[in-house]
C-alpha cells in the first residue's frame, strides 16, 4: 500500500465507516472586460479554494458520538485534514447534510463539503538600527508683552512731521517752479 493511504477514510480525528463518495473540485475565476469593440476580453486569472464533498455512512456503537464531533469541527471552525483516497490539510467544514433512514439502523447516511482554507501569515522584519528621532515640536510660545497698534502713514506718532508735511502740501498750490514753497511763505512748526 502506497505510504500515506490507509484503508479507512478519517476526517480530523473521526473514522468514518465508509465513504461512497469523493468529488475534488479545483476552479479558478477568470476576470472579463468589456473593450470597445463589443468582445470580452479576459486579463486576470485567480485559483479558488480546493473543495471536496464526500458521501458515507457512519454506523456502530460509536455513530452518534462521530456525528457530535464532526457538527463539533463545524461549529469551533477546526481546521482539520481529509484522508481517503487523496489527502487534503487545512480544511474546513462548510457543510454537513445527514440522512437518518430506515435502511440504516444506529446510524446515518452523510454528506460532508470541505474548504480549504489558506491563511495570510504576517511578515515580520527585524530593524538592526533606528535613526534618530526627529523633533517635531514647534518652539515654545514667549511672552511678547503688551502690543499697541501700529499706525499707518496717515496716522503718525511724530506731531512735527505732521505739521511739517501739511505746511508742504499747504505750500503747493502751483507756487514756485520747484513745487514747494511760494515766496514769501514762512513755516511756522509747533513743537510737540
């Protein structure tokens, strides 16, 4: 007998009595597009989980307690490992459909799907050095004591040079050539 087949079929830790049934089904899926022309086009192809249905019987002294465990797998989302004429690991129980009849006395007809169940692993890297961390703090807030408005030019702090600009403009009627002071004009500036 070739290594790793036995004569029994065993689902987890369950013997099974006998199985009558074994259907493999490997599928992919296949992405259409439709393109301008009116044809599909297929670009992209992904393989589907493996699954396998199997029909049986279950029967003796133990019949009942099997059939427990099996719905148990089920229920707990055990992963568990199909062996029969192939062997499959990783798998899940997705279905289990029982038949109690009269043609089977302490026992049940079964029909059983498996999935297979592919996990995502994470990847782990190890750093073998760390760069510096880099501040990214703003600088702290400092006091900048009491702020006054500042004025515009048309509003100044220097009373002189008011009087000095407005006496000009006074002065600039179209007088002298120059464009500043008439002959004749004085310029009387109050102090501040």
């Amino acid at each position: 007998m070739p290594r790793g087949i036995t004569p029994v079929a065993v689902l987890g830790d369950v013997l099974l009595s006998a199985v009558t049934s074994e259907t493999v089904t490997h599928s992919s899926e296949v992405t259409d597009k439709a393109v301008e022309d009116g044809q599909d086009i297929a670009d992209h192809m992904k393989e589907k989980p493996d699954t396998v249905s199997i029909s049986g019987v279950i029967v003796g002294e133990n019949a009942w307690t099997a059939l427990a465990r099996i719905r148990q797998m089920r229920n707990q989302r055990e992963l568990v490992t199909y062996t029969n004429r192939n062997i499959f690991t990783s798998m899940a129980i997705t279905n289990i459909n029982t038949d109690h009849d009269k043609t089977i006395a302490g026992g049940c007809k079964f029909n059983i799907t498996l999935k297979h169940v592919r996990r995502a692993v994470p990847s782990v890297v190890q750093l073998t050095s760390v760069l510096p961390a880099v501040a990214t703090k703003a600088a702290p807030s400092q006091n900048a004591g009491t702020q006054q408005p500042r004025r515009t030019n048309k509003q100044s702090n220097n009373k002189a040079s008011d009087l000095r600009l407005a006496a000009a403009s006074r002065g600039f009627r179209g007088g002298s050539v120059g464009g500043g002071l008439g002959l004749g004009e004085q310029i009387s500036i109050v102090g501040d």
